[in-house]
C-alpha cells in the first residue's frame, strides 16, 4: 500500500526529521534488531572482495553505531564505511564517525538511492529504508547496483504482517522512554515528545506505513527477475531471531 510516512515528505522540518531517525534508530540499536544479519553481511562482502560499504538511506546512523564493531576483530575483512542520504544529518554522521574510531565516515552531499555517483563505490547496504521505494524505484536501485557492478544487501524490520503492525504502538511508547537518551541530545527533541507528542505520533504512523509497504521475500525476488544484464547470486529471505524478523535481499556479481 502506497501511503505516506511523514518523515519522508519534503515539507516536514529537517529538525524534527533528524529527531524522528534519531531516536528510531536508537531503538533498533538498543533492542539489536539488526544483530542476527551481521553474518549474512560479512559473507556478502567476503564474496564480493570488498571492505568499502556505501550506506544509503542513512537517516540518524543505522546500526553503524555499533555494526562495525563485529568486524574489528577481522584483520583480513575490516570495513570502510560512508554513510548517504537525501537528508545527510550530520550531527547523527559526526557521532556515527566517533564511535565507531573513524571506521564510519559520511558523505554531506544529498544522495538518491536510485542514483549513486558514480565516486561512491563499495557494497551498497540499505536499513529499514527499501519500502519508501515503490516497486518501480526499487527495481531501479537494483539494477544501478547491478549496473554499476557493486554487491547490494537490503535489509528491513519492517514485514507485512499481522503481528508486525500490531506490534508497531510500541513505537509510540517507546519514543517516551528512549528520547532522555537518544544523542546528540537536544532540548527540541523533549519538546516535540513530551509537549506536542510529534515525534512519538510519527513513529507510531511511519510504522504502520512502514509495514504496510513492506516488500515480501517473494516480490523482492520478482525484483531481481526484472533486472536486466542479471550475472548476480541473489539470497532472498527471512532472519528470524531477536526481537524482530528481517526481511534481507543480498546480491553479488559473479566474477
């Protein structure tokens, strides 16, 4: 279904944008949404002879406040990081960067997902991010990976489901106890939660869209049907575990 998140529209204030993906991603990160996919991506990059990894979507970080942890230990495999976006944050980069030693750095110029410059080459990864695509875009950020011949993973939390969407009030209780802790901290972020509910009534709506526009492992394998000049092994499928089932959608060119 093709209705709107908030956050996404152009006329929503960058400020409260930035607060909205803060504090989403200090959720996912504090309950390890994304923890059971580390080693289907550190396979993916292994396969791809590759340690640069392009970020799209980025919004307040992803998991790259503590993903790159897990490949410290890997002296063959470490990883580069540069995180995109349409709307770059750089408050949320510049935190990103330190805590991860300057294995995460960040790009400030506005990137699409559908068209990456050419000069940001490595595994292009996307959290949380491919449903705001409709069908269409989505074949198009594929193929330009293809296109382009960088591998490509998609991972996403949010699942067309019953038990996903009534999950999804959470969010709105959860955005009340994360906010004194989301950094970098801002006084407007208290504000816009505890005053006028903003932010928790976006997360609450955006979750429920999110979920309602979430793709299928089948139609994300449709997908990859479509692609023309398509030499890529492409892993369709589902990571159950934790506190959330991932939807993930990997491909690499075969050599």
């Amino acid at each position: 279904m093709r209705l709107i998140e908030i956050h996404e529209q152009e006329w929503f204030a960058n400020e409260l944008r930035n607060d909205v993906t803060e504090t989403l991603e200090f959720i996912f990160s504090f309950a390890g949404v994304y923890r059971n996919c580390v080693v289907r991506l550190q396979r993916a990059l292994q396969s791809c002879k590759t340690r640069q990894v392009v970020d799209l979507c980025s919004g307040g970080g992803g998991p790259w406040s503590w993903l790159p942890r897990t490949f410290q230990d890997d002296h063959e495999h470490p990883i580069e990081v540069c995180l995109t976006d349409k709307y770059p944050n750089r408050a949320a980069f510049l935190r990103i960067r330190r805590l991860s030693h300057n294995l995460v750095n960040y790009s400030l110029e506005r990137v699409d997902a559908i068209t990456v410059p050419s000069h940001l080459a490595g595994f292009r990864t996307m959290f949380t991010s491919f449903h705001h695509f409709p069908e269409g875009e989505g074949v198009s950020i594929l193929q330009q990976a293809v296109d382009s011949r960088q591998g490509i993973g998609i991972f996403e939390a949010a699942r067309c489901c019953p038990t996903a969407i009534v999950l999804t009030p959470l969010m709105f209780l959860g955005a009340f106890a994360a906010v004194p802790f989301v950094r970098p901290f801002r006084a407007s972020r208290l504000f816009w939660t505890y005053v006028i509910p903003v932010i928790p009534f976006v997360l609450f709506w955006d979750g429920i869209v999110s979920c309602l526009r979430a793709y299928s492992p089948k139609e994300l394998s449709q997908m990859t049907a479509c692609l023309r000049n398509n030499d890529y092994i492409w892993e369709v499928g589902e990571e159950t575990g934790g506190l959330a089932t991932v939807t993930y959608l990997i491909g690499c060119p075969v050599e």
